[in-house]
C-alpha cells in the first residue's frame, strides 16, 4: 500500500489486464496509456462474456458496448450502445483526444471508429449466441442476477474458475499522475438501447488528479442514480480512506433501496494519490486485482455489506 507506480482493477481478469498495464508503467509511461493497454486484453478476450468482443448480446441479440476514459487534465471521452467496434476504449480515448465532445453513442460511434481507421466486425461470437437462445427459451425476461456474469460464465464454460464482468482500472504512474478505464458489454439481456454507468463519467469512473479515482461494477443502474464514482471521490477529498470512501457510496445505495440493493451487486474500487487503495460492494464475491513493483498478481476479496 502506497507504493507508485500502481494499477488495480476490478475481478481477477483484472490480473492480466493489470501485467499488459504494468509494462507502460514500469517503463515510466503515462498512467492513461496503461489503463488503454491493460483494459484492452479482457476487451479482447473471447471466454470473457462481459467485456467487448464475445460479451453476451442484448434481449434483441445485440452485442453493444460502453466504455469511458479518464486522464489526469480531467479529460475524458466515452461511447455507449456501441456496436461493431472490439475495442471501446480505443474509441473512448479517440473521442476524448480528437473531437470537442465527451460521449458518442450507438451508430454514430460506430461510424466515428470507423473514419478513425478500426474495423467493423461481427461481436457476437457462436458460443454467446447460443447463450443468448438458451436465454430466451428459458425466461426471456431481464431481471438482474447477483455477479451474473460470472454465474453465466461458470455455466457456460465448465471448469472456468474466473470471476467476469465489467472492467475498471485505475493507475498511477511514476509521475504520479492518475488515470482510469472502465469496458462492459453491460448486463447481459439488457434492452436494447440500455446504457449503465460503465461510460457515463462520474458514475461508473471518476478520476481528480489531486485527489484519486474511482470506479464500479454490478448493476449500473444504481450506480448511476447515485453518480457512484465521484461520490467516491469526493469523499476522499473529504478525508476517507478509499475503503471507507467506498462503503459509504454502497451504504447511500442501500439506504436508498433497501429492498432492491439486497438482490443486486454493485461493487467501487478507488485508489487515492498516495497510492492507497480500497475496495466495498454489497454483496460478497467482489475481488479486485492490484500490481505494483512489489506484487504483480495479488487478487483482494473485496469486503462487502452482506
Ligand atoms: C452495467 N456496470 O452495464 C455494468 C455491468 C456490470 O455486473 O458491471 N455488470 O451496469
């Protein structure tokens, strides 16, 4: 703890994603191109159903994919509903680099990815279709399961041993400068046109350079009500631990909706300037991953109010 450089992401995919990122930092690289670097390897992971390319579809059998971006100045850039394109934060970090906005959704970010030279590609892998089409035939209606995506994983793929969801990722570099991503396909046979907290800035990632940087995981609906992550934020500014940060966002959600957070995971990671980190979700089963010069694969359970 306190040690700089340092990543941590959320889940135990966050384990490889934080060795790609260890490789910009440990070369005294920016904060904003390691969280690119790490996020992309779950992004392109085909056993991961919960982060880009073979992410589990829509209700309409959509892959479509959030990401956001954060650096340093406090730019930032996102896009939503996108889909066709493998690696969203690619197309995040363009939007926050090269055009005036912060989040472009849908087709619109498709066709932007595309003029900016990444390719258009089918997503939707067989093995997720046939998820989709077991989905349908059983229920066919959304309703959110605690760590769903790692249930659905476990059952899909036997013998998976891994937790998967969405990504976030926070780093600070030798500069001490913080950056941080965060990559989903979103919750899995959400309707079509659904967007979480994962590319919404201050909800599902947040970063304040004098201060630190936040994000989560679960349902982002609750997230976003509650714009999770600069709650995080701005209580670390007030002088919280990030753990402490963290549970006192996933206390206001349950005290919010008591009846509905006993039933959903929603989980915050955050990091302060010091290099100090913590992590609060409501349910149990939230891990994080964390890399620093010492330790390049520790996995944390993550504590939580249940
Ligand atoms: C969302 N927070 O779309 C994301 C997905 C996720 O467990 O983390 N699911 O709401």
């Amino acid at each position: 703890i306190g040690l700089r450089p340092i990543v941590i992401s959320t889940w135990d995919f966050g384990i490889a994603a934080n060795q790609e990122a260890w490789k910009t930092l440990v070369k005294g690289g920016r904060a904003l191109d390691a969280v690119e670097a790490g996020v992309k390897i779950p992004e392109a992971d085909l056993h991961n159903h919960s982060v880009g390319r073979a992410g589990y579809p829509d209700r309409d059998g959509h892959v479509t994919l959030d990401a956001c971006i954060m650096d340093e100045f406090g730019n930032c850039g996102a896009v939503a509903g996108m889909e066709d394109i493998a690696h969203p934060i690619m197309v995040a970090r363009m939007v926050m680099e090269r055009t005036p906005h912060v989040l472009l959704v849908g087709e619109g970010a498709t066709q932007f990815a595309v003029e900016n030279g990444l390719k258009r590609e089918k997503l939707l892998t067989p093995e997720s279709e046939q998820a989709w089409h077991e989905w349908l035939k059983k229920n066919g209606k959304y309703k959110p399961v605690i760590n769903t995506e790692n249930k659905l994983y476990q059952q899909n793929l036997p013998g998976g041993k891994n937790n998967h969801d969405t990504i976030g990722m926070l780093a600070i570099d030798s500069k001490g400068n913080i950056s941080g991503a965060c990559t989903t396909s979103g919750m899995a046979w959400k309707l079509h046109g659904r967007v979480g907290d994962s590319p919404i800035i201050g909800a599902g990632l947040y970063v304040d350079n004098e201060i630190g940087g936040a994000t989560s995981t679960g349902v982002g609906e609750e997230v976003i009500r509650n714009v999770g992550s600069f709650l995080v934020v701005e209580l670390m500014r007030q002088g919280y631990t990030p753990q402490d940060a963290c549970k006192e966002a996933v206390n206001r959600i349950i005290k919010r909706k008591p009846q509905t957070a006993k039933d959903i995971q929603v989980g915050f990671l955050a990091i302060n300037k010091k290099g100090e980190y913590g992590a609060y979700a409501i349910q149990k089963g939230f891990t994080f991953a964390v890399c620093n010069a010492t330790q390049q694969n520790l996995l944390v359970n993550g504590p939580s109010f249940y």
